[in-house]
C-alpha cells in the first residue's frame, strides 16, 4: 500500500516500540488489522524470508490523506526518544 511503511526497528521487541509510540501519541502497529489477535512474526514478513528475530523488531506505520511534513518529524523525534528508553 501507498501509504504503509514496515520499520525494522533496531533493537527490542516491536510491542515495546508500541507502547512507548503511543504514550506519546502516535498508533504505530505490529501488523496489519487483518492480522490482529494472533501470535508470531507476520506471516507476510515470513514469506519474504525476514528472519524470526528481525521481524520481532518490526512496526507498521500509515499515513493519511491530511499526514504532514510536521508528523512524520514529530513521530521520528518521538521514535528517537523511544529508542533512548529501549
């Protein structure tokens, strides 16, 4: 999709990446809506061969029609500040 973006980020699990992502206001994903409720790497990520613990480390972001310049910086500030704690 467009407007989708699968992130390995660079260390810790991506339910912590998450949760940090949140409390500061941004939903971020470990995998698509389809996918909600099950355990495990994604099952596209496995298809492309992604290894187990890299795909761990993996968060899904969107963007809307009205997502700005200043949201991405926001969110990449934020994303900075999340990996200080991880």
């Amino acid at each position: 999709m467009w407007n989708t973006v699968s992130l390995a980020m660079p260390r810790g699990e991506n339910h912590r990446w998450v949760a940090r992502l949140d409390r500061r206001g941004f939903q971020v994903s470990t995998g698509s809506a389809c996918a909600t409720g099950t355990d495990g790497p994604s099952h596209v990520l496995a298809a492309m061969r992604v290894p187990p613990d890299e795909a761990r480390r993996v968060v899904r972001v969107s963007a809307g029609w009205e997502t700005s310049r200043e949201d991405w910086l926001a969110l990449a500030e934020a994303m900075g500040a999340a990996a200080r704690e991880i």
